[in-house]
C-alpha cells in the first residue's frame, strides 16, 4: 500500500526528455480520452464559466501547460456553441506536444508556443484568462507559487487551475483502469504518479497563502480534482 499522507517527489516518465513522438501522440490520445470519460474538461469549462459569468464578449484564452491541446478544443466548441468569440494560446515546453497539438488542431483560431510558460511576458497584450489543467501537480510547491503569480500577473480578468487530489481511492482506481485499458507505458506509470504527485484542499490553500493570492475559490470536483479560480475583481 502507499503512503500518500505526504506529497510525493517522484518524477514522472513524461517530465524526461527524448521521449520518441510517436509514444508522446499515444499518452496525449490516451489523456484526452480520460479527461473526456472522468469529466476532466467539464471541469475546464466550469472553471472558464466561474471566470466570465454572464460575459458573451470576445476572449483571450491561454493555456499553459497545453499538450496536445484538448482543452482548448474543448472550450472552443462550448464558445462557438454559445456565440463567444474566442482566440488561443496555447504554451507548452516541449516541441511534440506542440506538434502533436498542431496536427490535431489544423484549424483552431489559436497561437502555439514552445517555450517554458515562465519565458513568456505577456505584459503588453494580456489574455483575458489563463489556465492550467494537470500541470501544477509536475511542480514543487515554491514553483507553484510562483506559478500563481505569473498566472495573477499575466491575465487581465483571472485564471484557474484544474488538478488532481491526492486520495488512495483516486490512485488505485486509474492504476487499475490504466492497467487494464491503457496501450501507453507513459499513462501506465505517470497516471497514478501524477495523483501521489496532487495535492490536499490545506495544501493548496497553503500556497495560495504564501503566493498572496487572495481571494481564490476551491472547489472539490468529481472525479478528484480540485477547482482553484481567481478573479481580479474579487
């Protein structure tokens, strides 16, 4: 049994570099798929709707940490299924999951980064939102606390986080499920990491404490992720 009373350290196989393309397309396939089955992107959106309310003006969406892109795709259908104008940018360190990203989203109204999101300055043309959806938990906490900063002071109306819990249930059910299902050893080994590697809702208000974000909403979503939205305006 693991112990996941403390956070663990472990790096994940994906974090490595020189990982062959063709195994990065099968663990992005294979993520969205997850994302899409345990609500991962209704997640996204509620996070992008607790953002703009009742706003139905043109947006600047940012994602960081973007992969092979299927947020984003997920928001652009909810935008063109409720007449909001939307452009992206999508951020991500490594050139395959952009070129993955591309080659899946030929037609997307969006700008793809390769580049470490802490490179970016965004200071002259803000986006309206930024995001991140299964990044924070690949980052130490004095990371993630700069993280939020960044996120805070590159986003004109606010940003959100969407990411795993921490719980023995949620790391022996996708350790199953992967074992069972998944052709990728990337999943196979990263999904139930990735959930040793979340955080606890005191976790979480304690970097929000130290970054200064304040105030910031935390919700707990099914299936184990935890909702974490900022508004400038409160």
């Amino acid at each position: 049994m693991i112990n996941l009373s403390k956070r663990s350290y472990q790096k994940e196989i994906l974090d490595g570099d020189d990982i062959p393309f063709a195994d990065i397309q099968q663990n992005m396939k294979e993520l969205d798929t997850i994302n899409s089955l345990l609500g991962g992107h209704q997640i996204t959106l509620a996070g992008l709707k607790n953002i703009i309310g009742k706003y139905k003006g043109p947006l600047t969406v940012c994602e960081i940490g973007c992969g092979g892109g299927d947020n984003l795709r997920a928001i652009e259908k909810y935008g063109k299924a409720n007449n909001i104008d939307i452009n992206f940018t999508g951020i991500d360190i490594k050139k395959e999951c952009i070129a993955y990203a591309q080659q899946r989203n030929p037609n997307m109204k969006v700008e793809w980064i390769t580049r470490d999101y802490r490179a970016v300055d965004f200071t002259a043309n803000k986006p309206d939102i930024i995001f991140s959806s299964l990044f924070c938990h690949h980052f130490t906490e004095l990371q993630l606390q700069e993280m939020l900063q960044w996120m805070q002071r590159n986003s004109r109306i606010g940003f959100f986080i969407n990411d795993l819990q921490r719980h023995p249930l949620a790391y022996y059910s996708i350790k199953l499920l992967t074992q069972l299902f998944s052709r990728s050893y990337l999943v196979k080994n990263d999904a139930p990491l990735s959930v040793a590697r979340g955080f606890t809702k005191a976790e979480w208000q304690n970097i929000l404490q130290q970054a200064n974000i304040i105030p910031a909403r935390i919700e707990w979503k099914w299936a184990f992720r935890y909702l974490l939205t900022y508004r400038h305006d409160g």
